[in-house]
C-alpha cells in the first residue's frame, strides 16, 4: 500500500488530479445522511469525547471539491437537526456549519492546492473555529466552560481526513474495463 497522498507535493504543487466520475445530487445527499447516522450513533462515554463530526468533514469535502454542489440550507438543516438530535442550544450547531461552509467555500481554492498534510491542517482549523463557535454560543446561553478536552474531536476528525477523501471517492473513480489487457 502506497502512501503518496501523505508526502509534500514537489516543487509546491499539489499532486495532480485523478479524474473522476461525476457526482450526483443523490451520492452527496447519501454521504451526508450516512454522516448524520454516524453523529446520531450512540458510543460508550469515553468515545463519545473524542468522537469527530462526521457531518462537518462530510460538509467540508464537498464544499472543498465540488464548490457548487452543496449549499448553505443542507448545511443549516443538518445543523438543526444534530441540535434536536443532541438535546443542545437550537442553533448553534447550524451556526457552527454554516461559518463551516463559509471558511471551506472561502478557502477551497487554497486547499486544492496543497498536498494531503497541508489539507489536514486547514480541515483542522475550520473544524476548530466550529468548535469555538458552538463553545461561544454554549458559553453565552449561560454553560460552564468543559474544558481543553472539549477541542480534541476537532484533531481526530482532521486526522480522519484522508480516510474520509478516500472513501467517498471510491464510487467516483472510473471503473476498471475487465476487456482491457
């Protein structure tokens, strides 16, 4: 197994572009909701402190890759739902997702252009500005701060990052002709 999406890219470029299958509306609708099962998954309590959003990711590889395909109202309904579904402050994760879509959608040209590791900590930083928001929000309705702890889901899901790039694009490449030599 290969590691090349991990090494810097050369002379500053980032490496080049596979070329794949287009995507329908109904594989993004898809992966969003696959996201959304996996936030909504129940997780012992020492999981769930460090379980990363699902959605967030989901919503920043789209955002970053197909700049035009997914806008703001999935990205609030999402976020309504998660605040529902999470019992927290109705609000604040849409607020958190939509600044999401914002940075991506600002920073998606930027971020194409790195290789995976410089990717990684851009993924970071949006996800930790969405953290600080829902923190800020939490914090304004009158909670107590939880602590450093509270930031590590924002690292693990940067780390899950090449996973995620690689598993949503894998029914995107190009099949294999099995009548080609």
């Amino acid at each position: 197994m290969s590691f090349n999406w991990l090494r810097p890219p050369i002379g500053g470029r980032a490496p080049p572009q596979e070329i794949l299958r287009p995507v329908r509306s109904g594989y993004i609708a898809l992966t969003l909701l696959t996201a959304l099962v996996f936030n909504l998954l129940a997780l012992p309590e020492m999981l769930t402190q460090i379980k990363p959003d699902l959605i967030a990711l989901t919503l920043i590889y789209w955002v970053v890759y197909h700049p035009r395909r997914v806008g703001f109202l999935p990205a609030w309904f999402l976020g309504l739902t998660m605040d529902v579904a999470d019992g927290s402050l109705f609000g604040q994760h849409a607020l958190a997702y939509a600044v999401l879509m914002y940075l991506a959608i600002l920073l998606h040209r930027r971020i194409l252009m790195f290789g995976m590791r410089q990717q990684i900590v851009h993924v970071a930083a949006i996800l930790l500005l969405s953290q600080f928001i829902m923190l800020g929000v939490r914090m304004l309705a009158g909670a107590d701060f939880p602590g450093p702890l509270f930031f590590i889901p924002s690292f693990v899901g940067a780390a899950l990052w090449p996973l995620l790039f690689n598993v949503i694009r894998i029914p995107l490449r190009p099949r294999s002709d099995p009548d080609a030599v």
